[in-house]
C-alpha cells in the first residue's frame, strides 16, 4: 500500500508519527502493530483500521460470515485493551463495527481519526469513561455515546471488573 502510494517508509513515517523502523518490521512481518499504531497508519491512508484486519468476503457477495475463529484481534501492549472487528472490511462499507474489551483499570487513548469521522459506542458491561477533548462521559451498562471522533479521544475502564462494548465508527 505504501509503495502504491508512492511513499518513502521515511515519508510515511512523519505522515502517521510511527518510527520507520517499526514500519519496515511491520512491512516485513517480523512486528504486530499496537491498535494505536495501526490507527495512524490507517488513517494516513485515509482507511478504516478494519482494512487491515479481515480476510477477504468469499462466496455470497451479499453475505459475508465473519466466524470467531477467524476474527482477527487487536490488543494492547500489555494486553488489557482487546478490539475485534465484528464483519468483514469491504471497500464500499461506509462504517466499522468492534467489539471492546477493556480490562479493570486499563486506559487506551485513541488518535483523531480523519475528518468527519464519528463513534457511537454503547457499554454491554462493566463501566468506561469516554473522555473526548478532555470532557469525561461516565458510563454503565447500557449506556450508549455518540460523539465526533476526528478529535483526540480516550476510553477508560475505573471498575473492578472487565468492560465491553460495542462501537460502529462511521
């Protein structure tokens, strides 16, 4: 994608903020990027993060069956945020759809997404606080946000036990 783009792993670096170094490891499979890396990279090309992650739809052109065990995830560092795609990227779908898993205490930040861009998440369980251009948004089971996500944005597990939700980003 990068050399169709006609971008220098030097070029892209300054365009997402990621290290060329980690670029080239990722390009050569030796690294798996973190969500918030794979977020700057795909929004330097102006994709959904999920482009990356599916396998490509076969069969049924007007179904698409994405199995659990198939699903691709990504997680943390440290492994207390975990995101899964919940359906197959296709170029002309206009949203994303994630299941979250957030373990007690874990924090991810999230970087602008392009421009236009927009979450609307609803908790399943536990407790998160969605913080969006530093105002916090407490929520429970339940609860749902829908907030403009081309600014810098970050969710928060203060419970005791693990959260989940589920976000379309459109």
């Amino acid at each position: 994608m990068r050399s169709q783009a006609g971008l220098s792993l030097e070029r892209l670096s300054k365009l997402a903020g990621v290290s060329r170094g980690m670029l080239s490891q990722i390009e050569l499979g030796r690294s798996a990027p973190t969500v918030t890396i794979l977020s700057r990279i795909a929004a330097t090309f102006e994709l959904p993060v999920a482009a990356f992650l599916a396998p490509s739809a076969a069969g049924n052109a007007r179904v698409a069956v994405l199995r659990l065990s198939e699903s691709q995830r990504l997680q943390s560092a440290d492994g207390k945020f975990v995101s899964r795609a919940l359906f197959p990227f296709q170029g002309t779908r206009k949203a994303e759809f994630y299941a979250l898993t957030l373990q007690p205490g874990c924090s991810h930040d999230s970087a602008p997404h392009g421009k236009g861009t927009a979450e609307n998440l609803v908790v399943a369980g536990g407790r998160l606080e969605v913080d969006v251009e530093s105002l916090v948004y407490a929520l429970e089971a339940g609860d749902s946000i829908h907030f403009a996500a081309d600014v810098p944005h970050s969710y928060r597990n203060p419970g005791s036990e693990a959260a989940t939700a589920y976000l379309v980003v459109s």
